[in-house]
C-alpha cells in the first residue's frame, strides 16, 4: 500500500466547549503512539455551528461520527475512517 500524501483528522467540539469524548481518547492514542506526527491536519466539527470547517467536511462526505480522518492518497478518491484502529492497521502501520 503506498503512503497517504495527506491525513486529516476531524474531531467534534461539544456546544459547552469540550471535546467529544471519544475524539479525547483518540488523541490520547495518537499521541502516546506516536502517530500524531502522521496526522497533517486537524480540523474541529464544532457542534454550536454547522459552517465549522468539520461540520461541513462531516456533511459533504456523509459522515456522522466524531472523530473521523480522511486519507487522500495521490490519483485516488479520499477515504474515510470513522474507526480508529481500522486506520492503525490500514494506513499507519502499513
């Protein structure tokens, strides 16, 4: 499998403020891995306002799990992972 040009990671922020749970956990993951450093973006799905960058990202691409990355390979569609590990095993350890 070649390498990904380009890794976005979309993670919720709730109306209070906070990060969505799950999008915490995550980042935790990737940072504690190391693969943070393989994520070139992170843009926030910002729950109180739908023209949040992620929001629309979310809505374009039909998705409606937090967190989520979108792998854009050269001369290929961008793929969505919505699982964590699925994304691990398929494009960050591969």
């Amino acid at each position: 499998m070649t390498s990904p040009a380009k890794i976005t990671m979309v993670k919720k922020i709730m109306a209070d403020g906070s990060p969505c749970a799950k999008c915490g956990q995550v980042m935790g993951k990737l940072e504690s891995s190391g693969h943070i450093k393989s994520i070139d973006r992170i843009i926030e799905a910002r729950e109180d306002d739908p023209n949040s960058e992620g929001m629309q990202l979310s809505s374009l691409l039909g998705v409606d799990k937090a967190p989520f990355f979108v792998v854009e390979r050269e001369d290929q569609q961008p793929e969505v992972f919505t699982i964590y590990f699925k994304l691990v095993k398929e494009v960050l350890d591969a």
